[in-house]
C-alpha cells in the first residue's frame, strides 16, 4: 500500500517538469488544430449564411468584415420564393432525386443479393463495370445521351434524368451493396430456409433488415449525388422550367448582373437538405464510409 | 432443443426434395439480375457504345447529318488542333494540384479527428458536410468570399496591405486556376479524409502501445506505424480522386466558365464547348473517347505499378 503511494509521489514530482508538461503541450496544440479544422470547415458556410440575411446595400457599403450582422432581413427569401422560378427547381430537384434512390436502392440490392448468394454468370461483367466505371468521363455519357433523349422524347423530363443520374450512382451503389451482403452471414438464411421458410421470405425478413445499414448508405450517396448533380441536369434539362436546383441557381448570375440577393438566399436553401441529413445520420454515414474502405 | 430438432427435420426434408439447388439458383439469380443488366445497357452501355461510333463521324449536334470520316476526328484533336493538347496540360494541372492539396490537408485532419478529444464528433461530422454539399453551394459561396469588391479575403488583403487594389481571383489569369484548385478541395478533402479516418479506426492500439514501449517519439509513430497503414488507401484515393478530378467539368463552368482568356479551360471544358458552341458533336466525342482512353491506361499502369489493391488488405 505504502510503496504504491510512495511510487505515484515520485512519479508526478520528477513527471511535472519534463514530459508532463510536454503532454499538456501537445494536447493543446490538437486542439488548437481540431479549432483550426472546424473553422476551416464552418467558416464559408458561416459567411455565407450570414450574408444571405443583410441587405443588398449593407453589402454593398459594409466592408468591416463583421462576424454578425447589424441588422436582419429575410428580403432575399421572401423574392427569392415570390418572384423567381426558385420553388419550381426546387420542386424538380426533389422528385428528380427520389427518384434516383429509389431506381438505385432496388437495382443495387437485387445485384447485391443475387452476386453474394447465388452463382449466377455476369459477375465479372458487374465487376469490370463498376471498376471503369470509375474512369469514364460523365460527358462521355451525357454527350450521346442528350441525343439519345433527345430523339426518344426523354429530354426536358424526370424520368429522363432520373435514369441519366443513375447511372452515375449505380455502379459504386452496387459495390457497396455487394461488399455490404458479404458480412451478413448466410447461415442465418439458411437456417430460416430448413425452417420452411421461402428465399423470397428469407429475404425480406432476414437479409433485408441486416443490410439497413447499407441500404443507409446508398440511399444517402445517391440523394447526394442527385442533389450535386449539374453536368447531367444542364445538358438534358433545356427548358427554363424543367431546370433542377444547380442549373437553376446558375443562371441567376447570368442575367446580365448578378442578383445576390437571389444567389445567396438560394444557396443557403440548397444546403439545408444535406445539413440535415449529416446531423441526422452522422453514424451511419461513417459506418457507410467505413465499408468502401 | 424443439427448434434444434425441427431445423434439422427441416433439413432433412429440403435434401430429400425441395431444397434451392445450383440449377434453378442460376435461373433466379438471372432472372434477378435482368433488370439490373436492362439499365445498365440503357443508361451506360448504350451511351458509351454510341459515342465511340460517332466519333468517326463528321457530325452536327443540331442538324443530323452524318459524314463518315474515319480516324478523321481523333487526327485533327492529335495533330491539329493545339488547343486539345494545351487544354491536357491544363487538366493535368487542375488534377494533380486538386489531389495533390486533398491528399495533404486530409492526411493530417484525419489523424487530428481520429484522437479523442472534447467535441471530435461535432468536428467529424463538420468535416463530412462539404462532401455532401452540392457543387452550385460551394461555387457560389467561393464566388462570394473571392467576390473582388465584396468578398472578405479581397478585403482583407487590401486592409492588410498585402494587395493594393480589389482582388479578382476568378478574373486574373494567374490566379484563377488556383483558386479553383483550392474552391475543389474544400469540397472534396472530406472525402479523402473520411476514407483516412476509416482505415487510421482499423489501426489496433497496442500497435501505437509497443512503439512507444520501445520509445518512439510521434514522428517515427507516424512515419512506422500509422505511414505503413495508410499506404495503400494513399494510393488509392491518389488514382481515384486523381481520375474523377480529371474528369471534373461542374465546378469549373461554374466559376470561371474556362476563363478568363483560356486560363481554366481544362478538356472536359473545351470538349463541352466543341459539343454546345461548336456543335461538332463527332469531333467531342472523339475528344471524350481520347480522354477516356488516357484515363484508362494510366489508371492500369498506376495499378501494375503501385498495386494499391494488394497493400488493402481489410
């Protein structure tokens, strides 16, 4: 009992001047860095935000660079939701994107499934797909597509760019899900099928519930993905009232002056829909991320 | 006991008559994959197949008409045209700069997030959000901040006297590339580093616990224990990231449109400005096809070298 204490006394008398002191040291300079990453990563956002709620002619004069602002206004929105198309992008924007989830969620399963418990010819095909894939430039894709679209009517509608973002989302979707069906042993399965039950019930009550996590993921990298996407949209969405978010906000800087007012307000909606999904879902995302990995 | 003895009854009657075997396994398996194979015929098969064929063609994006020419378009990009090979460099730097500047602010944020500190996973998921965020959120709120009357860092400058005048980042030719460089990485930094915190989890502690014992100090910690780890997903995300920035076309017609005068017209601009302000379809997609092919043979010459897939080993 006695030499313990003895041990520990020693211990901190000779520790407080050398590596003690050290330690303490180096534990601030983590946070210090942690502080600096945080900034770096909240401060455009902050600005921005920030901005989106001044007055055009505060803008134009204040050049004190004050972290918050003096006055309030909520203008910008007000016009941006009354007197642009702005409602209407977002409108094409949502129904453009669940759709993709959910063209992606059921392809990515059904191959995910189907390449980990049976042997079925093509997963080589699927493979080497997934693996070029990676490679491909998007125009490559939606150059020819625009004229493909084009002369089968999908140009200017959902459906068609539902499809031409699928198949930027597909492959990696399908290498998840695939990875993902891996590590859910198939013996639980097995054991339901020597019970009676059908594949099809094994399925649905078994593996389906086990890969939530997985299905997480992909359905959050496919809304992302849809949601991001600006290539695809400005080449196949033509019409001024078919555009989606991205190409749409575009061309509010195009008229002859940027409308600030517009574009700031508009970008401080657009990143609502993903702040949200990170504050939802922070640990299945990096559970997801942990998978590709 | 009971469901032990009727899963093995259940065993034993699937033997006898019913139970999935290989052949009717293939039958569905195919059946299954149908739709999978159906959409990614349409939607990547069809396109891709579409576009090398047409890259022999003299052809309109408006108007169909259709000439045969041959190798016509790729001798014209490779020998002709100076623009081709003056936009390749470009995109090479734009690439290489973007992963470049990904791969160092990621490798050290994620070993800052992978300690455990007072208010880490707040930071994490702060880390996470620009990947999330679309292109037009992070082109537009660059286009504010180096906005060259009212964006903060050109006011800073001149305040700090670094600058005299306004700074026009999109707008000055040798600031314009740059600052693309950095506007992208914000953005995908996160994804590098959300890839390096995942592999640094992997690390087991009694690694870091044996080096300390033999006394290492946190440099040779990082140059032997955590270096070694991170190799192959360096490599990897390295040719990944390096590929997809390469092919990166949103966020440089966002901000700058290729210019001012050229300056960050990198190839997929330049063959998006051949398809819609030239409208040579035939000679893009030849363009698009060479890319393509570049990509692919240094992907797989990257692949033969390093063998990143062999060092990730999980």
């Amino acid at each position: 009992m006695r030499r313990s204490k003895d041990w520990r006394a020693m211990l901190s008398t000779s520790s407080n001047t050398n590596w003690q002191r050290r330690a303490r040291l180096k534990r601030y300079a983590l946070y210090a860095f942690m502080i600096f990453i945080a900034i770096f990563y909240s401060f455009p956002i902050y600005w921005i935000a920030k901005s989106s709620f001044q007055s055009l002619e505060a803008l134009f004069s204040d050049r004190s660079l004050l972290f918050v602002p003096n006055e309030i206004t909520i203008n910008h929105f007000e016009t941006l939701f009354f007197e642009s198309q702005f409602p209407n992008f977002y409108f094409n924007s949502l129904v453009v994107a669940f759709g993709v989830v959910l063209v992606t969620l059921v392809v990515s399963v059904l191959a995910g499934y189907t390449l980990t418990r049976m042997d079925v010819p093509g997963k080589r095909t699927i493979a080497n797909v997934t693996i070029i894939s990676y490679m491909y430039p998007p125009l490559l894709l939606v150059i020819p597509m625009f004229l493909l679209w084009f002369s089968v009517g999908l140009i200017n509608t959902h459906i068609g760019l539902i499809f031409a973002q699928s198949a930027l989302t597909i492959p990696f979707s399908i290498w998840l899900m695939w990875q993902f069906f891996q590590t859910i042993p198939i013996r639980l399965e097995e054991s339901a099928w020597m019970q009676g039950a059908s594949r099809f019930r094994a399925f649905i009550t078994i593996a389906l519930p086990m890969a939530k996590p997985g299905l997480i993921a992909v359905a959050i990298f496919a809304f992302a993905t849809s949601w991001n996407d600006f290539t695809m949209a400005n080449i196949l969405m033509q019409e001024p009232s078919m555009r989606t978010l991205p190409v749409g906000v575009l061309f509010f800087t195009e008229q002859f002056n940027t409308d600030w007012g517009l574009v700031l307000s508009a970008t401080v909606l657009i990143a609502v829909p993903p702040f949200l999904l990170v504050y939802f879902l922070q640990t299945y995302l990096l559970r997801g991320f942990r998978m590709t990995t | 006991m009971k469901s032990l003895s009727s899963a093995l009854s259940g065993f034993v009657n699937r033997f006898s008559n019913d139970q999935p075997d290989r052949r009717s396994d293939v039958i569905i398996g195919s059946l299954l994959l149908l739709p999978v194979f159906i959409l990614l015929f349409f939607v990547i098969f069809i396109p891709i197949s579409w576009a090398v064929y047409t890259s022999f063609f003299e052809q309109s994006t408006i108007t169909r008409t259709k000439t045969f020419i041959g190798l016509g378009n790729y001798a014209e990009l490779l020998f002709r045209d100076a623009e081709f090979w003056a936009s390749l460099g470009r995109s090479l730097y734009f690439a290489l700069g973007s992963t470049v500047l990904q791969l160092l602010l990621a490798i050290p944020t994620a070993i800052i997030l992978n300690k455990k500190l007072k208010g880490i996973v707040a930071v994490r998921a702060l880390a996470l959000l620009p990947y999330l965020l679309p292109t037009i959120v992070v082109g537009m709120t660059f286009l504010w901040l180096l906005h060259p009357e009212l964006g903060v860092f050109s006011n800073l400058a001149q305040m700090s006297g670094l600058s005299s005048g306004p700074v026009n980042f999109f707008g000055n030719q040798q600031l314009a590339m740059p600052a693309l460089i950095v506007a992208n990485s914000w953005k995908y930094t996160s994804f590098m580093t959300m890839i390096f915190l995942a592999r640094l989890q992997s690390i087991p502690d009694r690694h870091y616990e044996a080096a300390k014992m033999c006394g290492a100090n946190t440099y040779e910690l990082f140059r032997d224990v955590t270096l070694p780890y991170l190799r192959g997903v360096i490599l990897l995300a390295f040719l990944l990231r390096g590929i997809w920035m390469f092919n990166k076309f949103d966020i440089i017609w966002i901000l700058t449109r290729g210019g001012p005068a050229r300056a960050t017209r990198t190839l997929p601009v330049y063959i998006y400005e051949i398809s819609f302000s030239d409208y040579h379809m035939g000679k893009a997609l030849a363009a698009s096809t060479l890319l393509f092919i570049f990509l692919l043979v240094s992907g797989i010459a990257y692949i033969r070298f390093f063998k990143p897939s062999e060092e990730v080993a999980a």
